[in-house]
C-alpha cells in the first residue's frame, strides 16, 4: 500500500521534479504507455461551456483571466492528495501572471483536422509589455461547445523538422551507417574501443557516477510510489504535457515508426546528453548537480504509473532503462573523469581529458541510438 504524505514536502519535488521531466529525456514513454493514454480532448475537464464556440472561447479567456495566480507558498500547508487535485486544472489552464492583457478583439480561429475540435488565439501582452499569444482549446458535444485548456501557446514549430521525410531518411542513414561500422575495422570501433579502456582506467569513478545516479532514480520510483493515489492523475497530466511538448505523443499518434524513433533519439541525444556533456566540459561537477534531480524525476512517474502486465513487460522495460540510463550516466562520468585527468596532470592533459569525454559522447550516442528504436519497437508493438 502507498503511504499517505500529509505535507506537500513530497509534492514539491513532484512539481520541481516536473520542471525538469519537461526537458528531459523520453524515458518511460514505452514503459508508461499502458498507464498514459493519448491525449483525448472529450476527457479533459469542461472550463466553460455554451453553444457558440467564439463565445465559449472569448469567456473562457476572461474566466483565465480572473483567476489568481498560484504561489507555491500557498500550497504549503495542504496535504499531498490535495494538491495532487488541482495539479491538473492548473495545467489546463495556468493562471496568468498579474497584469497580463488579452485583447479579446483580435480572435482568430485556426483549422484543425478534427471537426469536432476547434482553436483560437489572441494576442496578448504579458507584465512589462512582453507580447505573446493566448490559445483556447474547444471540444464539441451534444450539448455545445466547451472549453478544455487555455494558456499562453507553446511554440513547438522548430521541432517541425522531425517530422520531415529529410530528418528519417538522414536518420535512416545514420543507422545504417552505425551498422556497417560497427561490424568492421572502422574509427567508430576504435573509439569505442578507446571508451571502454577509459571505464576500465577510472572505473572506481564510473562506478560511483552508476551507484549515485541509478540511487537516484530509485529514489524517484520510491518517492512515486509514495505519492497518494490521488496524484496518478496528477501525474499523468504533467507527464503527457511533457511528452507533447516535445513531441513524443504526436510521433506515436502518426503511426510512422522511423518518425517516433527521431524524435525520442532527438530528445535524449540532441538535448538531454548534449547538455550532459556541456556541463561536463565544465570540469565535471555542473553534470552531476544537474543529473541527480533530473534522473530523480525520471524515476517519479515510474513510480506512479507504472505497472507491468507481466514478466516480459517488466523485463522488456528493464532492459529499456538500463540501455538509456547508462548512456546518459557515462556521459557524466565523461565529465569526472576529465576532473580527474586535469587534477592529475595539469591543463597540459586537457586534451587528453578531453578525449575522454568525447569517447563517453560517441559510446552514449551508439547506446541510445540502439535505445531508440528498441523503445520505437516496445511503443508500436505494444
């Protein structure tokens, strides 16, 4: 059984926790699969309702409007299951900051694919004259119209790429590419070669970059599953939003498998790792600063939501974890271990150090383009 957390401390690390799940990896994306259902507009909470859709919309933003903004002081004293309940009617529609404006007069409708489904923006300025753009999400049913998220508009165009017949086809290639090289004498294979001899070199450091990250990732499992059952919803609403955001549900819901297998190698090579890897040139110790809560996070839904339908589910997801949890912590352990070599041998032995760092990239960079389309293979086939 869970336990009960009556003070919000737990959930705090929820809400800071999610903060970084919205950057980070698409890990458990498959393994949540079954507990994350696609996004479906006719089960989001009603905002306002009313029969002509421009109305609803322009109600729906002033309604948003007059809502007060949320402190995190004021959460404070309520207990988990509490918050857990406004969690997602704060992600439907987050309160604006004080101060912002809408003009109601500059409503445009935009065409979706679905004709039950209907969206507007406004233009809006935010406190200090920032401009930007309120969107108003509609669904339609029997009995009219009904709002079911407003909010300022997430600009998820420079993603649009991936979607590109280019960016599979390039992704295609570059598999292809990493096979032949893998099978033969290449430079890829000495490099790899070169990593494993910097893990054997600083292995007491790799084992403890591997002990202190995968603890904490258990420690998100464990918190998760700490939570009160109240926050499964909760947790589901964030992690979805978080997954849209960057793309992951959109490329399930296409059906292309060479699609979704770019978009979660983008995610967890092109931001998470390479952002690993900046902060690990910067002798080391940001990486680790920023890895402990992240992989924390990652470790909150599993906790949550994750429940295996049987031993191979659970074995598959396992599998799963390890391939990509171990790709990003050498990454880390790349950035030790360049601490390691310039405190041994002076910046004289930078570019020695930083050779070993680059090897953790390329080992990490085969790790999770293998991570990719095995979670491409767990998602369709699931």
């Amino acid at each position: 059984m869970r336990a009960v957390t009556p003070s919000l401390r737990g959930l705090v690390c929820l809400l800071t926790a999610i903060a970084f799940s919205t950057g980070g990896s698409v890990l458990g994306f498959a393994a949540a699969q079954d507990a994350i259902p696609l996004p479906d507009p006719a089960d989001a909470e009603v905002l306002v309702a009313g029969d002509d859709p421009a109305e609803v919309a322009d109600a729906a933003v002033e309604a948003w409007l007059d809502r007060p903004a949320t402190v995190l002081t004021d959460l404070m004293g309520l207990e988990a299951r509490e918050v857990c309940l406004q969690l997602p009617e704060l992600v439907a529609a987050p309160p604006p900051p004080e101060g912002t404006r809408v003009n109601l007069e500059d409503r445009r409708q935009h065409d979706l694919d679905e004709p039950d489904e209907r969206r507007f923006t406004y233009s809006a300025v935010r406190p200090v004259d920032q401009l930007d753009v309120v969107q108003v999400d509609l669904v339609r049913e029997d009995e009219g119209w009904r709002a079911v998220s407003v909010g300022f508009r997430v600009d998820t165009t420079n993603r649009g790429w991936l979607a590109s017949p280019v960016a599979s086809a390039i992704f295609g290639g570059l598999t292809l590419l990493v096979l032949v090289l893998l099978v033969r004498p290449s430079p890829l294979r000495r490099v790899l070669g070169s990593a494993l001899e910097y893990t054997r070199e600083h292995r007491r450091l790799v084992i403890g970059t591997m002990v202190l990250l995968y603890a904490a990732f258990a420690v998100g499992v464990w918190s998760g599953s700490a939570l009160p059952p109240e926050c499964d919803d909760a947790v589901m609403v964030l992690l979805g939003q978080a997954l849209g955001q960057v793309g992951a549900t959109d490329a399930l819901q296409s059906g292309d498998p060479m699609r979704l297998a770019v978009t979660i190698f983008y995610q967890n090579f092109g931001v998470v790792t390479l952002l690993l890897f900046w902060l690990g040139l910067l002798f080391g110790v940001p990486a680790y600063l920023l890895a402990v809560p992240q992989f924390f996070a990652n470790g909150l839904p599993f906790g949550v939501l994750y429940v295996a339908s049987g031993p191979i589910a659970l074995l598959a997801t396992l599998v799963l974890v390890v391939i990509e949890l171990t790709a990003y912590f050498l990454v880390v352990a790349g950035g030790g271990m360049l601490l390691v070599t310039i405190v041994r041998q002076g910046f004289a032995g930078f570019p020695l150090a930083l050779r070993k760092t680059l090897s953790m990239l390329v080992l990490a960079a085969v790790l999770l383009l293998a991570g990719a389309w095995y979670e491409t293979a767990l998602l369709m086939l699931g």
